[in-house]
C-alpha cells in the first residue's frame, strides 16, 4: 500500500510541494537533485514540443467588412483543421475587429464628405 506521503521540497512561497514523490525518493520529479538534468532536458523538450513550425499564410486583399468576414469564417475553419495555431487565429480575431471599426469610420467620413458636399451645393444654390 503506498503512502499518503508528498514531496519534501519546500516552494518559495513557504508551502509544500503537494506532489508524489518518486520512488525510493523524497523528492518528486520536479524538486528531486538526482534528476536535475533529465528535468532541464524535459524543460527544452517540453518547450520545443508546444511550438508549432511557423506557416505561410496566403495574402488576403481587404475592401470591405465583407471580406473581413470571409477571413474570420476561413480561420475559424482552418483552426478547426489545425492548419492555424491559436495564438495566430487569436491574432487575426483581434486585427479583424480593429479593422472592422477602421472600415466602418472610413465608411462614416466618406458619407459625411459627401452630405457635406450636397448641403454646400444646396447652400450656393439658393
């Protein structure tokens, strides 16, 4: 029957480490000084594990808010896929919002530009 015992290691914060020791150890994994390197190259292992290789999107052309829909619509779906990580898709989420309201300002100024345009012609007309 195994003991309810946990690793001796003592964290910064003062509290114990609350996880099961190794065997023959005190020690868990983590805090245990005879697995020192086998821990640092888990660590490297582990980081190059979560990375995914860097992928060439296509160029996409944006005029309208049309577009932008398109684009949320095609990440979703390669997310979905797993062609786009996350933290990309995550990315190209935020930059459509962003983009959405530049083309809805863009949109408003160009229709103030023109009432402007026809309230002045009405102006010099009278």
């Amino acid at each position: 029957m195994k003991e309810n015992k946990r690793c001796n290691c003592i964290k910064p914060d003062g509290k114990n480490c609350n996880a099961w020791p190794m065997n023959n150890s005190e020690f868990c994994f983590t805090h245990n000084p005879e697995t020192k390197k086998e821990k640092k190259e888990a660590v490297i292992k582990g980081g190059k594990a979560n990375r995914r290789p860097y992928v060439n999107l296509d160029e996409v052309e944006i005029k309208n808010q049309k577009d932008v829909v398109n684009l949320i619509a095609k990440t979703i779906n390669e997310v979905r896929q797993g062609m786009v990580d996350v933290k990309v898709a995550n990315c190209i989420f935020y930059g459509s919002g962003q983009l959405i309201k530049a083309l809805e300002i863009a949109d408003l100024e160009g229709r103030v530009v023109e009432i402007e345009k026809v309230i002045e012609e009405q102006s010099h007309g009278k």
